[in-house]
C-alpha cells in the first residue's frame, strides 16, 4: 500500500470477489498502518460482496481513526451496505413447533 | 408399518457413512461395485481416504468409467478443465494462509461461469463465500474441503462443504451455550452467533435463498444431527445414531439448473 497515495484500489489488494471477513479484516490492518489521514478506497472492478466481508468491512470503517471514504462502489456492494446499516430485522427462519424429528 | 424415506442428499450422507464403517472394521474400503457417487458421498470419503491412507487399503471400482471419474475430482483443480461439469475436490489453504482463499475462490467462479446459471452472480457467489466463511471464522479445522458437481439431464448442481472440525454444537458449547447437535444446526440457521448479534447471518440467509428465493435443497450434518431444508415441505431434523456421527460438519446444497435469477436482497 503505497503510504502516499490516499486512493486505494481494493481490488488490487484483496480481489474482485469480496469473500471473506478476515481478508476485510487484514485489508483494514494494512489501512491502519498508512500514515494517510484522509483515505478513498476505490472500488472499481468489484464484482461481489459477501455479508460478511460487507459487516467487518463496515464495522472496522466505524472504529477507524482516519477519514475513510468509497468510490466506485458498484450497484450490489452498495444494496449489501445498506442492508448491513439497516436497523437489525432479524426474524426466526425455521420454526422450531413445525419441525418433525426423526432418528436414524 | 411403512418404511421412511429419507430425502435423497441424506441417503448419499449414510452411504458414504456406511462405506466409512465398513473401512474401518475391515481396513479395506471395497469400491469394486459402487457405480454412482454423489458429492454428498464423495466429498467426506475422500476426506475420509485421505485421512486414513496409510491405514486401510483402497479397492478402486470395478467399473472403469466410474474409477477415472473418480481420479478426476480427486485431482487437481486444473484450468483446462474450466467449463467441466465437476469441481474437483479442493483443500481450502489452512487458517494460517486463508488469504490464499481470495484468489481460490476466484477460480471457482471461473469454473461455473460465475453461477450464471445458478441463480445468478450475486447468489452464487454469496453461497460460497459466506460458507467457506463460516468454516474459518468456528469451525477450527484441520481439514477443510469443497466439491461440486453439475448433472446436466437431472437438472442440478450439488456443491459441498466438509469440515473436519469442532461441530457447530461444539463451536457453541466453547462459549457456553450447550444444544445437542441437532438442535444447534437449528439454532445456526435461525442466527444464534458466538460473535454477537450482529453476526450469525450467513447460514440462514443462505437458506432462504436458496430453498425459498430458488427451489434448492440443503442438507447440513454436523456430529449427530442432521436438518434438511427444502421449500414448502418441514424441516426434517434427525438424530443420528453413533454409527452415523460426522466428525465435523457436512453441508450439502442442490442448486437447480439451469435457473433464473434471484434478488438476494430480498432473502438476506
């Protein structure tokens, strides 16, 4: 990560497929370092964004000291964002009285 | 009293279940008449063949369609075989190296043409990522696998997940919270995390994408408890006797195909 180069193109340093939690996990480590206050992360070229990259994506972005902000940010990533800021609407999926039980 | 008829991805689980049993007591696993597998069987045998190489001699089958198609998706993931029907089974890098999964998974979507066909980009993908997720973040594997394979007149895909590690019961009794193996795979599904409640999304939301938002069917074994999830009909949970106990955690997914695309974001 170029430490005098605020723009950083995420693409470049984890994938075009946003998987998993850890790598937004280490792709924040490797932000915090950087000696750059203000910090425009690039998202051209991201294809897909999982929940969970989405979720430590966000939470790491809202306990950094730096000035973080996106660009690029395609269409999908920006709807799995928004579901992660949206107040919690959990609901229970299985029903645990419809359940049938069988030994085997 | 008529005879229960399981859902078929469970019927492959206790294949492989007792092919595995009769490995061990004989130390011979015999595949001289096996004519089929489904990854639901395969994928925990060749975990189970890996483990146990040294110890129990391997019989390949009789038929020879069957043998090499067998050699291929033990081998390697190969990109001359982009396009194939098959994802051969793939090691996920250990937890030490799980940056190399990005790049892994990359070539897994490559194969299957992003899951175009499969529910779309978005869904595909979001199935993937979020289980072998799930798989680094509790599982605390040594092993860890995934397979698939695409039948074409059957109109399906199933993909697997296998893990040899603690067991989604296990993972949550580490941190208190005490369920039989069935029930945790309930409670998982329905968002209970060891994280914090603003974890615990993945396993349930790829549920409803896939048996509502597409007519997918799941299985998920995990120690000895086993659910099935398919649209409008119950959920089957079952208690599995010791003779069928998975160490570790097995999730099956039937994906149609080819099938339309589906809004995630409605499901997750």
């Amino acid at each position: 990560m170029n430490s005098f180069n605020n723009k950083i193109i995420i693409k470049e340093k984890v994938s075009e497929n946003l998987a998993l939690r850890d790598l937004a996990s280490s792709f924040f480590d490797k932000i915090e370092k950087n000696e750059i206050r203000q910090v425009i992360i690039d998202f051209k070229g991201i294809k897909s964004i999982s929940r969970s990259f989405a979720q430590e994506y966000l939470y790491r972005k809202a306990n950094s000291r730096k000035n973080i902000t996106e660009t690029n940010i395609p269409e999908n990533v920006e709807k799995m964002f928004e579901i992660i800021n949206e107040p919690e609407k959990r609901t229970q999926i299985i029903d645990m009285r419809t359940v049938k039980v069988i030994c085997v | 009293m008529p005879e229960l008829e399981f859902p078929n991805q469970l019927n492959n689980f206790l294949t492989f279940c007792n092919l595995r049993n009769s490995a061990i007591e004989s130390k011979s696993l015999d595949l001289q008449l096996s004519s089929w597998f489904y990854p639901t069987t395969l994928l925990p045998l060749g975990a189970f063949i890996k483990e146990k190489r040294e110890q129990i001699k391997y019989i390949p089958p009789a038929n020879q369609n069957v043998a090499n198609y067998l050699s291929l998706v033990t081998g390697d993931l190969k990109a001359e075989n982009e396009g194939k029907t098959y994802i051969p089974i793939i090691n996920l890098p250990p937890k030490s190296l799980e940056s190399e999964s990005g790049k892994l998974l990359g070539q897994i979507f490559k194969f299957y043409n992003n899951g175009k066909e499969y529910g779309g980009e978005n869904a595909f993908k979001y199935l993937i990522s979020e289980l072998v997720d799930n798989i680094y973040q509790h599982s605390e594997f040594k092993n860890a696998f995934l397979m698939a394979q695409r039948y074409e007149k059957k109109g399906f895909m199933e993909i697997c997940f296998f893990d040899d590690g603690i067991t989604i019961s296990g993972s949550f009794s580490k941190h208190g919270m005490v369920f039989e193996d069935s029930d945790a795979i309930l409670e998982a599904i329905n968002g209970l995390s060891t994280k914090g409640k603003e974890r615990g999304f993945g396993l349930g939301s790829n549920l409803k994408v896939f048996t509502q938002g597409l007519p997918g069917e799941m299985l998920i074994v995990s120690g000895k408890g086993a659910a099935f999830f398919k649209a409008n009909e119950p959920t089957k949970l079952y208690i599995l006797q010791d003779k069928y106990k998975l160490e570790g955690t097995l999730i099956s997914v039937r994906i149609p195909y080819p099938v339309k695309e589906v809004d995630i974001y409605e499901f997750i």
